[in-house]
C-alpha cells in the first residue's frame, strides 16, 4: 500500500513560470493601452516605469508563489520581468510615435492642384487632431477666398472697369458703399482664420512631435497666435475694396464718357485719379497672386521638413 507524505500537504506549491508570464502580460498589455488614453510621457520615464511596474508585478508573485521557489528562480523572474517592463516601454514609446506621426503623416502628403490649390490626403481628417483642424482650415481658407470673390461679382465690380458695360448696365454705380463694406468681411475672415491658426498653435504645442516636425507643420499651417496687422491677405483685401470702393464713387459722378472703348474724361484731374486707381487696382491684383505663391511655396517648404522628420527613426529623438 502507498504511503503519503502528510506533511508535504501543508507545503504550498510555487508556481514562477506562470507567475512570470501573467506578469509579462500585464506590462504588455498596459503598453498598448496606456497611449490610447495618457498623454505622451518621454522615453526616460516610460523606462523608469516600466522597470518600477515590472518590481511591483514581480513583488506581488513574490508574494503569492516566486517565494516558494528556488533562489535561482526568484532572481530569474525578477530579471524576466524587469526586461519585460523595459520591452513594455519601447512598446509604449513606439505607440505614441505611431499615432503622432499618423497625424504629422497629412502634412508630408500635401500635394498641390493644377491651379496651385492645396490638396490633403483622403482620410486625412481621422489621423489625429492636428490634421483634423489643418483639413478644416484648408477647406474654410478656400471657401473664404471664393465667398469674397463671389461678393465682388454680385456687385458688378467687373463693370467698373468697361464704360460699354456700365452704359449698358449702370447698377454697379449705385453699389459704392456696398464695395466699400466688403472690408467688414474681409475683417471677419481673416479674425476666423486668426482663430484657426489659434487652435492649431495650441494643438500643435500639446503633440508628440520633435521640434523639427513641429516648425514644418507650424510653417504650413501659420500656427501661431495670428495678428490681423501682420496677415497680408487681409491687407491686400481691405485695398483692394477700398480702391474699388472709391474708383465707383469717381465714376458715379459721370464724369466719364465711352472714348472708342476706353474711359474717357471732361475733367483732368478725374482723369488722373482714375488711372491712378486703376493702376492701384492691377498692383493689388498681381500682389494678391503673390500672396497665394507664397503661401504655396511656404507649405511645399513646410512639407519638406515634415517628410525628412518622418523619414527618421522613431527612436531618434528630438
């Protein structure tokens, strides 16, 4: 008959491979979560906190079982684990750098249209909040443009500039203040976008980006807190209905006649000031051409940073 041991029955079992692993698990798992819902934290203190979870899991199966063991077994769980957290860091840091770089990707991807129009990547608005708030920016930037040039066109502008046309329809003469007041849209657009430049400034400064990255897509975006003395567009626009505005109060007074085609007049000094605004209005014409040059030839700049960023090591640092 079998003889049993009954005081093996009081030794608790120890169990450190399963200990090990369940606390492997742990450190991995919270290196795929934790980035989804903490903000990035450096690499140095995600290493520090891996190695510290990795002491607290393994003081825990201390606790529980590893006590049990062999000492070569409480040393080599503790090593096992405390590579574990270190792993468990790289993981983190690497998810962090994956979703920032997501969001940095729609600026490396801008490409410009056949009229020199900037066009985001498809989906570039799920990459991250950054993206989001430039493919808003773009979009509203553009509609701007079109709504103030539209409203120029509701007022006859293009008359303006044809006696034939004003003979044949002189409504435009009686939309002098009208001109004139396109200035309070043109304040309010460019107040719409001093926010947005805002809102990306402030969601530029909060992203898990190096500073290169950071200065493209700021160069891009004109993140920065916007000063409506300092923005061109509105400069150039603010003119341009202004000198519009008063080359329609020089023609309202008809003083003008239709000289073969050409505007023709009985007083002098009429006549000069209307070349002068004339030429004033083709000088804000070709400066508005240049604005849009240079904002196209600051994002191309700007994109060329973020791809050398991208282009890099995650690893690599700032």
């Amino acid at each position: 008959m079998e003889e049993r041991d009954e005081s093996a029955r009081m030794t608790p079992y120890d169990h450190p491979v399963i200990a090990t692993l369940a606390g492997a698990a742990l450190l991995v798992l919270g290196a795929l979560l934790v980035p989804r819902f903490a903000p990035q934290q450096p690499l140095a203190v995600l290493l520090g906190a891996g190695a510290g979870f990795a002491l607290l899991f393994w003081g825990i199966g201390f606790a529980v079982t590893t006590r049990y063991s062999a000492l070569a077994w409480k040393l080599g769980s503790l090593a096992l684990l405390v590579m574990a957290g270190l792993g468990a860091a790289l993981i983190a840091h690497a998810q962090y750098e994956t979703i920032a770089r997501a969001d940095a990707s729609s600026f490396a991807e801008i490409e410009f249209g056949p009229g020199g129009a900037a066009q985001v990547p498809a989906g570039a608005a799920s990459r991250g909040p950054i993206s989001r708030l430039f493919v808003a920016g773009v979009t509203a930037d553009a509609q701007a443009q079109r709504d103030f040039g539209a409203a120029f066109g509701k007022l006859g502008v293009a008359s303006l500039t044809s006696p034939y046309l004003l003979d044949q329809d002189p409504r435009a003469l009686t939309q002098c203040a009208a001109i004139a007041d396109l200035q309070t849209q043109a304040k309010a657009q460019a107040a719409a976008r001093g926010q947005r430049a805002r809102d990306i400034a402030d969601a530029l400064a909060a992203a898990n980006l190096p500073a290169r990255a950071k200065q493209g897509i700021a160069t891009m975006a004109r993140a920065r807190p916007a000063d409506t003395s300092e923005d061109p567009l509105l400069a150039n626009q603010l003119a341009m209905a202004g000198t519009t505005a008063e080359l329609c109060r020089l023609l309202a007074k008809r003083g003008w006649f239709n000289n073969g085609g050409y505007f023709g007049f009985r007083n002098g000094a009429d006549e000069t000031r209307f070349r002068a605004l004339a030429r004033r209005r083709m000088e804000l014409a070709g400066e508005a051409e240049r604005i849009d040059r240079a904002a196209r030839e600051r994002m191309a700049e700007g994109r060329e940073i973020v791809r050398e960023m991208l282009s890099k090591s995650i690893f690599a640092g700032s």
